[in-house]
C-alpha cells in the first residue's frame, strides 16, 4: 500500500473522529495499525501507539529498539517519537493528546495498555476505536480488492493439487503439512490456518487436523487460509470425497450447493447482511437439515480473516459497494460427516462478483 493511501486512510479516520466527536486515536500493534500505517508492528510489553488527533499530524510513539523497523517501512514518513528504556511511554503518549474530552482505543488494545491509559487521562471517556475504524475498513477501495483477488487466485491454486495429497491411508496431519507448503508456494508469506476434517472430524466447523487416517468414502472438509505479502488474506472452503460417499452425505451436499448458489445470487447494494445469511439457510432449513446448519453464513475479511460485516441473523446493516465477505454454509451431521462451501465475494455497484472460482461440485478424488 502507497504512503498516499495511507495517508488518505488516516485523514478518514481523522474525518470520522471529528464526525462522532472523538478527539483522538490511539492504536496499538494489531490489524488497525497496519491498516492505518502499514506497518506491521510486534506485539509486546513494550508500548507501540500511534497517536492520532482528530485535528493535527499524527506521532507514532515506538520503543527505541523498534525504531529502525519501524522506519524501514511504509510508516517511515510518519512523525516518530521512539523511547527509551527507562521512559514512561504512557507518559509519553499523554503528552501528545493535550487534554481531550473522548478518546478511542483500537478494539484489540491489550487491556494492560488501556488501563494504563485511563489511568493517566481519568476526565477523558474512552470509547471503541472501531467506532471509527470498522466502517471504513468494512468497505474496500479498488485496490483492496485487487489485493483480496490476488489471495484468493493463490488459494484457489492450492485447492486445485488438493488429488495430489488428499488419499486414503494418509492421516490429516501429514495432508495438512503438504497444504501448508502449498500455500507458501503460491505467493502467501503466511500460513493462517488449515482445516482437515475427514469423516466424522467434518462435522467440527472448526476441527483443526488430527492423526485420524483418511478411510474410503470419507468426505473431507479442507478450509484454509493465509496472509499475503500485501497483508490481505485468504479463506476458501471446499469438500472432497475419497471415492464415492455415503448416500446421506451426497444429498446433503446437493442441499448445501443449492443453499450457496442462493445466498450468493442474493447479494446485491442495499440488502441487510443477515438476508444472505437468510437465504442460505431457508434453502437448507427447507430440505430438513436447518439444525444441522450451525454457525452465520459469512464474515467480512481484509487485513484480518474475520472482520466486518458478519451475516447472521440481527445484524440489518445494509450491504454496500465494496464490502468484501465470505459465503460458506454448512451442513454438519455429529458423528457422521460434515461439508461447507466457502467463497469470498466482493459487492459490486449492480450486484455480486466471486473472487474465487474453484468448481464447488463435491470432487471425487
């Protein structure tokens, strides 16, 4: 990301702020700061926080032993205030604030750093930063999508060697090594996750792997993910079948394609999330099996794999242009096997584009 739109990120935020009357913003390491900065900070005891006012330049307030990181990358044009190891960086970061009224603190600060805070600014009131933070990065500039299409092309490509490594006899946990390698091999700096459920581990949404051997006629859930050299992420969904499946498992996948392609083609500007969530699963409800779909039908995903906006029931927020998401059913029957279909989709100014394009048949291997 250019130091232009990164400065044009933190100018919004600065708008919003001013917008919801918070008078600044502090963010530690964590998604909001490289969202903001672009610099992808270690998490440590050590206080890292960029001070941003709703009017004024913004300080990004470092350890001094962080500094050279800090400037080597794409914040080196921010104005840096590095400390020392006997210095007070709450001290420090005070004094950069003045005396506001409302403060935002970045939604993942850790709470040891909040308090801290409090406890130098006792008149201030803090409030979420993702206040100001979460609509912004909820909906994708041109570039952001291009970077989110960029990551899924990569994981679909691991996805399409999944008959190199999926076979019966081998367990979870040695396919899972070879996706791991894959996904590296395809451009992604890092792994994220990687999800390999055969059999009754499928019907675990979030079953990781384990040393269970493949058997025939398992279906397999392989759900994997993983960081960009941009920062975007990855996550695709698809369930395989080692030979041919059990009947039961068939037509409900048959059911789950279905309640996919539906919530997919609902996704349109203006539509309340939970109505993607809706027209999965009525479509899955109406086949019978509406209790054995168990968790929301999407999440948001940018720097971070789960972020806004969520579908699920109760959330209306209305879909814009830009909003980029996953749309993954599934269907999950406990001790017997599981499936889910995910891709992520990008709204677009008429409708709906998927920026992953592997087939979403249950694939025989």
């Amino acid at each position: 990301m250019s130091a232009a739109a990164l400065q044009a990120r933190r100018e919004r935020a600065q708008q919003a702020a001013r917008a919801k009357g918070v008078d600044a913003l502090l963010v530690t390491p964590g998604a909001d700061l490289r969202y903001l900065t672009g610099y992808d900070a270690p998490p440590l005891e050590r206080l890292t926080c960029l001070v941003l006012p709703a009017d004024g330049d913004p300080v990004l307030v470092v350890p001094a032993l962080e500094e050279p990181a800090a400037r080597a990358g794409p914040a080196a044009d921010l104005p840096l205030r590095a400390w020392q190891e006997t210095d007070d960086p709450v001290a420090l970061t005070v004094s950069l604030l003045g005396n506001p009224g409302r403060v935002a603190v970045a939604d993942q600060m850790w709470a040891e750093k909040v308090l801290a805070l409090q406890a130098a600014l006792p008149r201030a009131r803090f409030v979420p930063g993702g206040l100001l933070l979460t609509p912004l990065r909820a909906c994708k500039d041109a570039a952001e999508v291009e970077a989110l299409s960029e990551a899924a092309a990569a994981i679909d490509e691991v996805h399409a060697q999944m008959g190199r490594w999926l076979r019966v006899g081998r367990t979870e946990r040695d396919v899972a090594v070879d996706i791991e390698r894959g996904i590296l091999a395809t451009g992604h700096e890092r792994v994220d996750f990687v999800i390999v459920a055969g059999g009754p581990n499928g019907a675990s949404p979030h079953h990781a792997v384990s040393d269970r051997v493949l058997r025939p006629a398992d279906t397999v859930v392989v759900d994997i993910g993983g960081q960009m050299p941009t920062g975007y992420r990855s996550d695709s969904t698809r369930t395989y079948a080692l030979g041919r499946p059990d009947p039961q498992a068939a037509e409900e996948y048959t059911v789950l394609q279905a309640a996919q392609q539906a919530a997919v083609a609902a996704v349109r500007p203006g539509l309340p999330a939970e109505q993607v969530d809706a027209a999965a699963r009525d479509v899955i409800a109406a086949a019978g099996f509406g209790d054995l779909f168990v968790h929301r039908t999407g999440h948001g995903i940018g720097v971070e794999t789960h972020e806004h906006p969520y579908l699920v029931a109760g959330n209306a927020e209305p879909l814009v242009p830009g909003m980029v998401f996953s749309v993954e059913p599934g269907i999950y029957r406990p001790g017997r096997h599981g499936a889910r279909i995910e891709d992520i989709v990008v709204v677009t100014e008429t409708g709906v584009a998927a920026l992953n394009h592997r087939p979403r048949d249950l694939v025989e291997l």
